[in-house]
C-alpha cells in the first residue's frame, strides 16, 4: 500500500493527481490533501478520497472548509503549520508536491528532513532552494521523483538518478510557447488572454505564463541542475514544437537516449506514483507513422527570461530566490493588466541589478532574499507604470 500526502491538491497537477490515483486503484490512498484556499474543491476531495488530514493555507478557508467535512473523520488545519503537517504527515510514505511557485520550499525542506519519499512537480522550491540542500547534504536524489514532464524524461532515460557520471549533456525541450518565432515589436502587444493559450500543454496560469516568456524553461534548467548533478553547461535547450520528445540524454559515447510520448501530465504524475514499477494508463497514444519532429534554437534575443534564469543560476546563492520572486510578481501583476509582457524580463532584470548576492545562503537568507524581491519587483512595476515618480 502506498500512502500518500498531496499538496496543491486544487491546482491542476493536484488535480490530475488524484485522477490518476483513483486510475491506479487498489494500492494506493491518500491520507492527507493541501491546498491554498479552495474550500469546496478540497471539501469535495475529502468526500470523495477520505484522507485523514486537509489543510488550506488561507485561515478564513479552513474554517469553512472545517464545516463542509465536520461529518467526515478528517483532521482539518490551516495556516503555514498546516501544509507543513501535510508534508510530514505520520502514515505519508509518499508527498506530491504541487503546489505553485516559492510556498513549495518549506513543506519541501520539512518533507526532505522526515526522510519522506517527494513526487515534486513544484519546480520553484528547488530553483530557490536546490544549492542550500546541497551543501547540507538534503538533496538525497534516491528519494525525489520529478514529476515535471521534461525532469521525468531525463529521470527515465538516465534509469537512475545517480547514473550522471557516463552523462555527457542533456537536451531540455520546449514548446516554444503560443509566440515562438515573435520578434519584441510583436510580443509587446501579448496580453494576458492571448499568453494563456498554450499550443500543447493544459496548465495552471503562472505555468503558462512562464511557458509563454521561457522562463519555464530556465526555472526547469536550474531544477535539471539540482535533480541529476549536471553543470549549466550540460544542458542544453531545445525548441521542439511538437511536444512529443520531452527530453533526451546524451551518454559520454555520443548514444542519445530519448523519451516520447504524447504532452499528457498524466504520464509523469504516474510514473512518479508506481516508480520502481510501471503501471498501466489510459493516456492517449503516439502514433509514430507519418509523423516529423523539429528542433531548433531557441530565441534568447526576444525571450530574455530564459538567459535571465542562466545568468541567476550562475551566480548562485541567493540571485535564483530573487530571480523566482520577482518572476512571480511580475507574472501576477501581467495577469491583472497592470504590466505588458515585454515588461516581465524587464522587471526581473532590475530586480536583479540591484541584489547584493548572499554567498552560501542559510534558509532564512532564502526566504529573506524571496521578500526583498518581492518587495523590489512591486517597487519597480510602480515605477514602470508611472505610479511612483
Ligand atoms: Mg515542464
């Protein structure tokens, strides 16, 4: 029997998850659901997957959510506290991560440290965090299974994560987003609606946001780094507009090793659940026959978040929390009109010229350094939109 803890359970990889759990069957429960501040939603959970634990990060929720299941056997708990209970959870062998953005850190920090096995699809807490669980010997990589597409077919390729020594690069593909081939003139009038139009993937809105500036792509470089032990400059970016190859490995001997399949979350979320074995699914199948993949440069002129992500991740210590932290402030405020999507790598660059780097960070400089950003990125859009003179 596997137990497992989900957190993000509301989002859509949390979502997905418990579809594919109730796919699986037999052999698989959950026994305790996080999320932000979706009460219904995760009331309907509880009904439906009887965990032994809920928690909603949102206080006001959580009491709401408390009434909604008083006549299930359900701890409910809110707050931070809470999602960190649900990351440590007593009968949890197993913790999906996925929730969105920096709030994945601490429950990832707490879950690593109580020896639990982590499905983590939230790529934020190891761009922030990967180099401090490094150097204090947390990042145990027999015990974290990626669950991020593109992480999951390295992991499979590799068939083990401590097998990088015959690792000569890797190849991350991209999608390219919805604007691949825009020049700045064009990609100046992107608005929030037209960027949340992913060609091939359904996905949560900062997700694909980040997909549509590349940012994705080197938050996913920077996570690649820490997951199998490879220097920046072993991996190597793709655009791959068809979404079928979701990254190849190249061995020491030239042998490149790749891994396809049609762009289904599923597919990950599972193998990361049955992970030493492989189960059946119902996703879709690919038809090979009749069919051509492509593979080109990607655009890092008119796409500056990618190289953005590179310079963070080359500069350590605190620089990728900064980088994280004003991304995500500067996503939000896109999505509400306040900022054009040019203006995203805009902000994040000087959100970064102005970061006095903290060598070797602790993790109160992690989260410190999150804050500041934060702080910063909020400064600068108001600047930007002529708020502030
Ligand atoms: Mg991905």
């Amino acid at each position: 029997m596997k137990n497992i803890a989900v957190l993000g359970s509301t989002g859509s990889i949390g979502r997905q998850t418990l579809e594919v759990i109730s796919n699986l069957g037999p052999g698989y429960r959950v026994v305790a659901l996080a999320a932000g501040s979706n009460d219904r939603l995760l009331a309907e959970q509880v009904k439906r997957f009887r965990p032994e634990m809920a928690a909603l990060s949102d206080m006001e929720a959580a009491g709401r959510l408390a009434e909604r299941v008083r006549s299930e056997n359900c701890l409910v708990e809110g707050g931070p506290d809470g999602q960190l209970a649900a990351a440590t959870w007593p009968s949890a062998g197993l913790i999906v991560m996925a929730q969105v953005g920096f709030s994945g850190f601490e429950p990832l920090v707490a879950a690593l440290k109580d020896g639990k096995m982590i499905a983590l699809s939230n790529k934020e807490s190891l761009v922030v965090g990967g180099e401090i669980l490094e150097r204090l010997g947390m990042l145990d990589r027999n015990r974290i299974f990626p669950v991020d597409s593109e992480h999951s077919a390295i992991w499979q390729c590799l068939g083990s994560p401590t097998s990088t020594a015959e690792v000569n690069r890797i190849f991350l593909t991209a999608s390219g987003g919805p604007f691949f081939g825009w020049k700045i003139k064009k990609l100046e009038r992107v608005t929030a609606e037209m960027a949340l139009k992913h060609p091939n993937w359904q996905m949560g809105a900062k997700i694909t946001i980040d997909s549509a500036t590349m940012m994705n792509k080197g938050l996913e470089a920077i996570e690649a780094k820490w997951l199998f032990d490879l220097s920046l400059e072993q991996i190597e970016v793709v655009i791959h507009r068809q979404s079928i190859i979701h990254s190849m490995v190249e061995y020491i001997d030239g042998s490149i090793i790749a891994q396809l399949g049609r762009p289904d979350m599923q597919l990950p979320i599972q193998y990361a659940l049955t992970y030493p074995e492989r189960k059946a699914s119902r996703t879709e199948r690919y038809n090979p026959f009749g069919q051509t993949l492509n593979f080109e440069q990607p655009d890092r002129e008119n796409f500056p978040c990618l190289e953005l992500a590179f310079q963070a991740a080359r500069a350590g210590g605190t620089m990728p929390a900064v980088l994280n932290g004003a991304n995500e402030i500067a996503v939000e405020k896109f999505l509400s009109g306040s900022i054009g999507f040019t203006q995203i790598p805009q902000v994040i660059e000087r959100v970064m010229l102005r970061h006095d780097i903290v060598e070797n960070p602790g993790f109160e400089d992690v989260i410190e350094a999150d804050s500041w950003s934060r702080r910063k990125a909020a400064g600068i859009i108001d600047e930007l939109t002529g708020r502030v003179i």
